[in-house]
C-alpha cells in the first residue's frame, strides 16, 4: 500500500508539471484554395474558366452572404510574422527600411519589378510587363519595390470627358486582380476612341504579392485597405478590428492611419490627378461594390451591383464618403483564376459605358 501511495503521488507531480502548447491565433484565409486557384505554390499560374450562367441579384445576395459567413468561419496558419514582415509601424515619416539614392535607375527597378511579376503570375509574363512601358515617381514599397503606373490620355487632342484611377493589386493575394489590370491596359492600348484620362497602377501592392508566399498585407503586415485616413479611423479601425475580426493579422489597420509608404503614395496619386471616378479590382466575392455619391452602375459584365458596407481606413471610406470620389470596387469571382476572355471584354466594355453614360452623353 505504501508503495502504491508513492506511485500516485509521483504520477500527479508529474501531471502537475506538463506543460501544455498554447494555441496559436488563426488568420482569416485569403480566399485562395485548391478550387479557386487550381494548385497553391509560389508561382501560381491562372487560369481561365468561363461562368455558366448569368446570377440574378437575390443570387448574388444569397451567394454574397454565404461567402462572407464562411470566409468568417473558416481559419487558416497565422500570417507571416517573420523579421522582414512585422506588425510594428515606423514613426511618421519613416516610409521605408530601404535607404534608396534619388537617382536610382528608375528602368532598372521597373526591369526587375517586371521579372518577379512574370514569374509570379501565369496570365502576365515579363514581357507582357515590359511592353506596357510602365512608369514610376517617388512610389517605393517598404522593402523598396517600385509602385508603377501608366498613364492614357483620350484618343486624339480633345480634351479628356473625365479623369479615371484604375487600382490592381491593393491585397497581394489577390493574384486575379493584378493580371486583370494588364489585360484592361491592353484594350487601352488599342482603343481608338478612348474619352478619359486614366491613371493605371496595376499593382499598389508589390511586397504583398512577391513575397514567395504571397499575402493579403504588405511587408509590415498592414492591411493597405484598412490603412487609409477616413475620418472615422480613429475611433473605429482599431476598435472594430480588436471587437470583430478578432486581432486577425490579415485585418490589421496599422497603429496609425496612413503609416503605410504604399497607402501615402496613393494619397497622393488621388491628389495630383484629381480623379472624377476611381475604380479599385479586388477578389474573390464576385460582385460589384460602391462607395460615394449615388451614381453606381447596376451592373458590370455578370457582377451586379451589391453593397457591402463602408470599412474604417478603407478606399471607399476615405475616397468615397470623405472625398466624394465615386469609387467603384470590382470584386472578381476568384482570386487565382481569371475569368474567361469574354467576361474580361464584358465587364470592360461596360465600364466603359457606364463612364461615357455618366460623363460624355448626361448633360452637363
């Protein structure tokens, strides 16, 4: 008896000495899954996949809600919080850990930036890149890629009907919503009898998109659309992100508004150019969203209009209620498949519309 007392009482020193694992945060998933990708990898190669038929707006409705519950459902490993991804934001004014010489050789960055795209995305290659002859100021990205754009002005010498912001790629893991930016820069190419003015940045986000394991944030962690000053940021962005999303990374909002480089940089943009429409692609809710004055199209392509509500630090908060720029968010259907040849003419082709309806054929 003795014998077995000491044997249970050594049994439950040791019990009381197991360290238990904690558990780890989970991060909201990015969307991208064997079904919406094909295979996950670091180069992901898109794909094209045509839709069946054409969604009706309570399916939209229906579908919309049912993606959003589940995307909030599901969990996913932690984002990445290795050294050259941390949470922490730099004191104001500190735009970069990259100490860059004002004389870079702005084609040799470009150069490169074309390379790591063409390697990362299937449907855009080096040279589809290259071609589109891209451009670049003063936008670096935190770990010192360039932020590039095209600008287009109206066919001929009249003057321009209005002035359009065409953003790609604000979320780096939205791999559809970059390769769709150079395909619509292609029919700008083209097009013969173009009215506006655009501003193209095919991808505001390039950290986020070429790390080897693309991202939602940029290289700080900071989610670009939860990072712009909306009047609201303050009181809202921190708290909602701590209340409802639950200190998901994949949410986090920065420790200030506008701490990020790519966030300032698009402030800026939006400034100097004075856009009269801004135009932000992102995946994969498969709709159409708008923020702003009440002048949003029904429909673009099979995307139909459905309103998702106004995030702090968002695009559509700063831009749209705070500087009264109609801003029109194009959800794609998926974030690693393109859509089909048609629907990307389809929905271009109604953008277009919508813009010649709105600033060359209503009444001034």
């Amino acid at each position: 008896m003795i014998w077995l007392g000491l044997a249970v009482l050594v049994l439950l020193i040791v019990g009381s000495c197991t360290i238990q694992k904690p558990l780890k945060p989970q991060a909201e998933p990015s969307g991208l899954s064997e079904e919406n990708l094909g295979s996950v990898d670091d180069t992901p190669r898109l794909q094209s996949q045509a839709s069946s038929q054409q969604p009706t707006d309570a399916a939209v409705a229906q579908s919309v809600e049912t993606k959003l519950a589940s995307l909030e459902r599901q969990t996913s490993s932690p984002a990445e919080t290795t050294p050259d991804a941390p949470l922490e934001s730099p004191d104001v004014g500190e735009t970069s850990s990259v100490t860059h010489n004002q004389t870079k050789d702005s084609k040799v960055a470009l150069r490169r930036l074309c390379e790591a795209i063409g390697a990362k995305l299937g449907s855009v290659s080096e040279q589809d890149c290259v071609n589109q002859n891209l451009t670049m100021t003063n936008g670096w990205s935190h770990e010192g890629r360039p932020i590039a754009f095209k600008l287009y002005d109206p066919h001929g010498d009249a003057a321009p009907a209005g002035r359009v912001l065409l953003i790609g790629g604000i979320h780096g893991d939205e791999y559809s919503s970059v390769s769709i930016s150079f395909r619509w820069m292609e029919f700008l190419d083209q097009d013969q009898t173009n009215a506006f003015q655009w501003h193209v940045i095919p991808l505001a986000n390039p950290d986020g998109l070429l790390r080897k394991k693309s991202q939602r944030q940029n290289a700080r962690g900071v989610d670009l659309n939860r990072n712009f000053p909306g009047r609201d940021w303050g009181q809202r962005a921190l708290q909602q992100w701590r209340s409802k999303h639950k200190e998901n990374p994949r949410r986090y909002p920065g420790e200030r508004a506008a701490s990020e480089p790519e966030v300032v940089w698009l402030m800026q943009q939006i400034a100097d150019f004075q856009p009269d429409v801004i135009i932000s692609i992102h995946a994969p809710y498969n709709l159409l969203d708008y923020d702003g004055p009440p002048t949003a199209p029904d429909r673009i392509g099979k995307l139909v209009l459905y309103r998702l509500g106004v995030f702090p630090g968002s695009l559509g908060s700063y831009a749209g209620l705070d500087l009264k720029v109609p801003v029109i968010t194009v959800e794609l259907p998926q974030a690693g498949i393109m859509p089909s040849k048609e629907d990307i003419r389809g929905m271009w082709e109604d953008l277009v519309a919508w813009l010649q309806q709105r600033f060359v054929v209503a009444p001034a």
